[in-house]
C-alpha cells in the first residue's frame, strides 16, 4: 500500500504539481516506446537528432563556427549515418568552449562530474533535458523493481565536506518522499556489519549500491559466515564496472538477482539490464549511443570500441557526439524480452581501483573523483599508492589555493585515516596507460599486502 501511495499520489503530486516538473509524463511516455519495433525506434531517434543538430547550428556558437570550418550543415544529415561526418568532442573540449557551446537564450543547471577519467568537468543542461533523464532513470531502475515508491536501501557516495542544516534537512525530506536510505561507502568502518543491520532493519524491495563497495560487503559475509534476515527482491550496481565474480558472490551474499546500470553525470542513465541480463539496454530515445574504433568508423558486433553520445534533448548546452572515454561492446541481436532497445553487450574500462586505508579499510576508488569534482581548479589527478600508509596525489590545476589543498588533504585523511602521508604531486600532465587511458586510481599493493 505504502509503494502504491508514493508512485501514484505522492511523488506525481510533488514533481508535477508542486516542482512542476514533466518527469512523469515523460516516463510514461517511455514505457510506451520501449515496446516498439526497434526500426521505429531508430526513426524517432534520428529525427531528435536532426532537430538537435539544427538547434545546435543555429543557436551555439562554437558548433556553428567549428561545422562551418568542416564543411558540415544540418541540411546534410539524411541518414542516421552520415552522423559519422561530424566531429567528435571530448572533455578538453568543453572545459575549453563550455560558454560558446550553450544556447545563450536557455535557463540552465549546471552540473560537475566526478572525474573518474581523471578530468573533472562542469557542464550545463536545460530543465526539460534534467526532466528526461530522469525519467530514463525511473524507467531503467524499474526493470529491475526499483522504480519511484519501492524502499531502497542504497550503498552510494554522499556529499562531501561541511553542509549546513538546511541541506542535511533537505536531503532527508527528500530521501523519505522517495523511500530512499542511504548508507555511505566512503565510510567503510565496520561497513558489512552495518550494512547488514540496515538491510534486517529497513526491509527493502531493492538495493542499490557502487559496485565494488557491495562487492567487499559481499565478501565479508562470505568470510564471516553473515547472513540476512531479509533478502530484498533485487540489487541494482552501477558507477562501476560489474566483473562476473562480482555479480556471482553479491548475488549468493544476498539471495537476490543483480542488474547492472550504465550512466554518467553528464547523461545519467545510458543503459540498463532487464530482466534477461542479456546486456543494457541503451535509452534511445534520448541518447544517441555509438561504438568506434579508434579510426572512428562503427564496431562491428561484438567488437570493444570508443563510447561516443550524444543527448538528442539537451537544447541548453548541446552534447553532440561526445566521447566519454569508455570503452564497449556494442550488440545488435534483439533482446529476448521483446523490447526494441538495442544494447550495449558490455561495458569495459570503468573499474576504479579500491585503496587500502592505514587501518586495513577498503576504500573504494570512486572517493577520489567523488571528492575531487569539488574542486574546479583541478583539471587532471591521479592517485597511486603503493603502501598502507601512504598515497601520491599527482594534480594538474589551474591556481589551487593553499586553503583548497588543505581541505583536499583533510577529507582524504578522513577516508584514509589520520595516519596516512599524503604526497601531492603539482604536475603539467600525467602520464597514459599503454592503451592510452588515464588511470585516475592506481593500487600497486601486492594482493598479499591488500588484504
């Protein structure tokens, strides 16, 4: 009774009626259109993307100009594969066109990334675009039985830092109407037998956690013999890349299937699994997904490749073809569950290492850009450790100020404990991997030494 009173009364009398917001309207809408033959899919997400295009000439200066100087006009994009003319952004290109690259008419938010590929970023986005995704969010989530109005228990970073009264109450009004609980992973101070309290206490339908921080859970309960007195319908992963043995061991530590997510800050919600778990479904309607090679051209099926979206309805500060810097496996065989979705079969390269605090805490890898996309002036880090006791933070920044670097050090010493030497490197660049990727947490601790 409680679920039905949150997801029919309450939560569409808060965002539609008092927040006025089109989230609901536009998730009914999609769980209409995932049913749909996936050609028919395809043409209403090449028209968005016509229309986006033609916005983003017509409106945004830095698209004009650049598209002008390439040769390439919206009147030129007939078919869904001539995208493959535009150019490809990235993030050191809106750090370095952000203005220029908004519609200067549109009232926008303005969001920050975490920076797990190593460069934090602030971006805008207009609300109808915020009203959308969040639809895709409920409508992804639900697959797996954690729509809006289900009890969640979540294991998810919280915000960092001092916050003032009115933010904690906030958030805390916020999390009721939605039937959220959340538990810090950032704090991992006897984390599995809390966790585990919380789960008995709170009964929820569905867990949503980072990956890796449930996964530890998992395997203390597996070390200690732990087991639960409730086991909630489903858990739903994300943030972080979702290996088999993980999903093996949190689905025995919990009795519950486990679905994996795929979002960012900048899209939220990319992909998500259904019931089948035959890979993640993309949001097409509101995304425009590709998978390239490092020429650029399209993957063949099964073939890792470069993820590049674009979001066909962020009319503020439009995202066209930004590649993210992860990779994946793009599919082209139909789901068995019968919606028109095309899928993701995997995605590849968004594990963050876990961090050894000084008292033998796991901390997950997803702390350090969580923290660090609070601090604009970084541009680029890297965290290395090669001992309990100790980390090397290397930071490209634009002017960080004594008083920056000092409440940087604080929350470290917060997570890694009082006793950990923290090395700050001032760096111009940092160096890539053999493939070319930036590792923004790198754990040269032998196995042994881990724990």
């Amino acid at each position: 009774m409680n679920r039905f009173i949150h997801r029919s009364i309450l939560l569409p009398a808060f965002e539609t009626v008092i927040k006025r917001r089109k989230t609901f309207r536009y998730w009914a809408g999609l769980e209409r259109t995932q049913w749909l033959p996936r050609a028919q899919i395809e043409e209403i997400q090449f028209q968005a993307l016509r229309r986006l295009v033609e916005h983003a000439y017509q409106h945004c200066r830095y698209y004009r100009q650049t598209w002008d100087q390439l040769g390439v006009q919206p009147s030129q994009l007939k078919t869904p594969a001539d995208i493959g003319r535009w150019p490809v952004i990235d993030r050191d290109t809106i750090r370095e066109h952000r203005e220029a690259m908004r519609d200067p008419s549109a009232k926008l938010i303005t969001k920050a990334t975490g920076g797990s590929s190593g460069v934090p970023l602030q971006f805008d986005l207009d609300h109808e675009s915020n009203d959308r995704r969040n639809a895709a969010w409920h409508r992804g989530y639900g697959w797996a039985g954690a729509e809006p109005g289900s009890r969640q228990l979540s294991l998810w970073g919280v915000p960092l830092g001092e916050r003032s009264t009115r933010a904690r109450i906030k958030d805390s009004l916020y999390h009721a109407l939605y039937r959220r609980r959340i538990v810090s992973c950032f704090d991992s101070v006897d984390l599995a037998a809390r966790f585990a309290a919380e789960v008995d206490h709170r009964r929820p339908d569905v867990i949503v956690a980072y990956t890796n921080p449930l996964y530890e859970v998992s395997r203390v309960f597996k070390s200690t013999g732990r087991t639960l007195g409730h086991r909630p319908r489903a858990i739903v992963v994300g943030a972080e890349k979702l290996h088999g043995f993980q999903r093996k061991e949190i689905e025995a530590a919990f009795g519950a299937p486990v679905f994996e997510t795929y979002g960012s800050r900048e899209f939220m919600l990319i992909g998500a699994e259904c019931e089948r778990h035959n890979g993640l479904h993309q949001t097409s309607e509101h995304l425009l997904v590709e998978v390239l090679d490092d020429d650029g051209a399209p993957t063949p099926d099964g073939e890792e490749g470069n993820v590049v979206i674009t979001d066909l309805y962020n009319y503020g500060m439009p995202f066209v073809r930004y590649a993210n810097g992860d990779r994946a496996i793009a599919g082209f065989a139909q789901c068995e569950c019968g919606r028109g979705l095309p899928l993701l079969r995997q995605v590849v390269g968004r594990r963050l290492d876990m961090l050894v605090a000084t008292d033998g805490r796991a901390i997950p890898g997803e702390f350090f850009p969580h923290l660090v996309k609070d601090f604009p002036s970084v541009r680029r880090f890297q965290v290395v450790q090669d001992e309990p006791g100790s980390i090397r933070f290397a930071i490209a920044a634009d002017g960080m100020s004594p008083t920056e670097r000092a409440s940087l050090e604080t929350q470290v010493r917060r997570a890694m404990g009082d006793g950990v030497r923290v090395d700050f490197e001032p760096v111009e660049q940092i160096p890539l991997t053999s493939a070319g990727k930036l590792q923004v947490v790198v754990n040269r601790i032998p196995r042994r030494k881990a724990g």
